[in-house]
C-alpha cells in the first residue's frame, strides 16, 4: 500500500472533524467544530481551502445533497473520508501517543 500525501495541521484537524460528524459533515458545521475545539481561530476560507486539497489528494470524496427546504436553497456538498484517511489518522495517533509516553509535559 502507498504512504498516504504529506498534510498539514489544518487538514488533519478537518480530517478528524469528518470523522466526528459522521454523514453530516459539510462545510458549515466542519467549521463551527473546528472553532468549538481549537483555541486558534479557524477562518471558513481555509478549512474550504483544506477541503479541496483532501479530495484532491484522494483523501475525502464529496458528493451533494439535496437542496436546502427553502426557496433558493443551495444543495450541500457532504464530505466521507477514503481509506487512506483512516489510515493517515490511525498512523498519526499511534506516532503521537509513542512520542507522548514518558514525557513530562505541565498540563496547565
């Protein structure tokens, strides 16, 4: 199996951030959770930025949904992580918590 594309903080965070909504992950609440567990700011541009290069790195795939109930509504692009995603993600948890035992970092 290929080393999954190099990526960077953003993109794993909206990784993770689809992996935690599950089938309801669009642009607006990937952002809104983003904002909700980073103490950073998270600009709505960036994470749209973050999205593209994803699936252009055969990371997420997209598709859209039904338009919004309202007249005009706009349809929305859903966001589904590939397998290589779930194996970046696993093969970054593991390097973190193996870099993480036995240090004595102040949890302040």
């Amino acid at each position: 199996m290929p080393s999954p594309p190099p990526i960077g903080e953003l993109e794993q965070l909206v990784l993770l951030t689809i992996l935690r909504l599950g089938p309801t992950a669009y642009g607006v609440p990937i952002v809104e959770e983003l904002r909700r567990h980073t103490k950073h700011p998270v600009l709505r541009p960036s994470v749209y930025l973050a999205l593209r290069r994803l699936e252009t790195k055969g990371l997420i795939r997209s598709r859209l949904g039904e338009p919004e109930a309202r007249r005009g509504g706009r349809a929305r692009r859903h966001f589904a992580l590939e397998p290589a995603a779930h194996a970046l993600l696993r093969e970054s948890r593991r390097t973190l918590r193996s870099l993480w035992r036995g240090t004595a970092l102040d949890e302040s």
